[in-house]
C-alpha cells in the first residue's frame, strides 16, 4: 500500500513551486534588463509587440490543461507581459469609456494590470488626441458600435496616425471576466504587427440593409449611417483568407458606391474556447 503524503509534505511541495515561480519571475526580469541594455536606447513608439503577444498567448491555449481555470492562466499572462512591457518603456493605457465604465476598467485591468497608468477618456476621440501627443501610450476603443460614438476610426485615417493593433480579447469564450470586445491603438512599429485580419476604414454612398446583408458573410464591419448622404462610415474587419476587393464587389452587387478605402490597423486572428472543455476552439476573425 503506498503511503498517501502528508497535509504538510503537499503544503511544502505547493511552497517549493511558489519560490520557483518567484525566483523565475526574477531572473525574467534580469533578462529584460540585459535586453534594454542590448537595445541601449529605448525604441520610438509603443513598446507593445501584438505579434509576439499573440504567438505567447496562442501558446498558451495550446498547452492549458488541468484543474487551473485558463481565466486565470490568462491573466496571469496578461499581467507578467504587460508589466515586463512597462518596465522596457512605461507607457500609459487612454481607454474610451463610453462602452460602460465597469466593463472598460474589466478589460483593461485584466489585460494590463495595476502596474500600467489607466487614463479614462468619454469618448474614442480622446483616446486618439491622446496617443497623437504621446506616441509611446495604448488606447482602448470599443470593437462594437456604441450609439452616439461617431465613426471614431476616420480620426486614424492619416499615415502618421495610431493605427489598430490587436482586438482584445484574443481568447474568447463564454464567461470571459473581461468580455468587452475592444481594439487597442498605438504607434507600434511595423514589424511588430500581426496581419492575420485587416481593418479598413470605408466609406459608402448607398447604404442599407441590402448592402449590409452583401458583405455580413465575408467580413465583420460597424457601420456609422450617414442621412444626409444616404452613406456610412464602415469599419471593416477582413480575416485571412478573404480581400478588401472581395468586400468592395459585393457592396457594388447591393447598389452601393465606395468613396473612400484606407487601412487603418490589423490584428491577430483570435481564438474561441469551449469553456466545457478549456480546450482550443474555432478560429474567429
């Protein structure tokens, strides 16, 4: 008969795992170290990596199992990222509240931590002016239509604008604490971006429940109707795997004209997990 162990032995075993993770922690941030000193300048623009961040937490899922709820392994992740990330080069975190104060603090929060500095603004265009006159910070904008937002993506049409660089958040799944579905905007550099979904700011003449209809199956868009017009301003997600000029050819089938097309940001494409299971799910958009 083998002898079950102690209370005490697994209370040791479960204090021996907590140095561990402290000590690896630790010696993380050595590295970090040794790494803004390889760079020996800190680098222009957002520290934030959504191409790398994305492949970490991809990795994640794929190797999550076990009794350890992935909401938790998630945010844990989240944290240890986005607070190596503000020691390389602090940064602020400007989110849009308009979506809901609690679900906008939820989502930054869980993806950013306490360490990084939340600056609450009423409305996406604050969130914007502020990234202009700091260009190392990250904005939070609601990936959803709010009613009365405007079309908050015209203001990063220009070239030198912040641009989108990750939807958050990148694990979905029923329940998730921090569910609001935003994008975060900086000046990332460029080959820190992930371009498994484009995002086009578009404009129409001729828009209507026909031309909406034209393009639901081929990418996920947030329309801002135009009255006076009888246009809108579309933010256009287009995944891998389908074009801009696939979307633009079904809108012209439905009657619509394109005014205008300019790409305003990309990201990763993000997972959906089966909370039953806890176990990687459908790729989404």
């Amino acid at each position: 008969m083998t002898d079950q162990p102690s209370l005490t032995d697994l209370r040791r075993d479960i204090d021996r795992i907590d140095e561990a993770m402290h000590a690896l922690l630790m010696e993380r941030g050595e590295i970090i170290d040794r790494l803004i000193a390889a760079k020996q300048t800190q680098e222009k623009g957002s520290a934030f990596r959504p191409a790398r961040e994305a492949d970490m937490m991809r990795r994640l899922v794929e190797r999550h199992r076990g009794t350890l709820p992935l909401d938790t392994a998630e945010g844990i992740w989240r944290v240890i990222i986005s607070s190596f990330t503000y020691v390389q080069a602090p940064y602020s975190v400007h989110a849009d509240l308009t979506p809901g104060e609690a679900a906008m603090r939820d989502s930054a929060r869980f993806h950013f931590g306490f360490t990084t500095p939340l600056v609450p603004h009423l409305g996406a265009a604050g969130v914007v002016k502020a990234l202009n006159a700091a260009p190392s910070d990250l904005g939070l904008v609601p990936a959803v239509a709010v009613p009365g937002a405007g079309a908050w993506w015209t203001l990063i049409e220009d070239k030198d604008a912040p641009k989108i660089i990750a939807r958050l958040p990148f694990i979905e799944r029923p329940d998730h604490p921090a569910a609001l579905p935003v994008f975060a905007i900086s000046h990332a550099a460029p080959d820190a971006l992930v371009k498994d979904v484009e995002v086009w700011s578009v404009r129409v003449s001729g828009w209507g429940p026909t031309a909406a209809r034209a393009i639901a199956p081929l990418a996920d868009a947030i329309a801002v109707p135009d009255a006076a017009l009888d246009g809108a301003a579309l933010l256009v997600s287009v995944p891998r795997g389908r074009t801009l000029e696939d979307m633009l050819a079904a809108l012209a089938d439905a009657g619509a004209s394109v005014r205008s097309s300019t790409l305003v940001g990309s990201h990763a494409t993000r997972y959906t997990v089966n909370r039953a299971a806890e176990a990687p799910g459908r790729a989404k958009n």
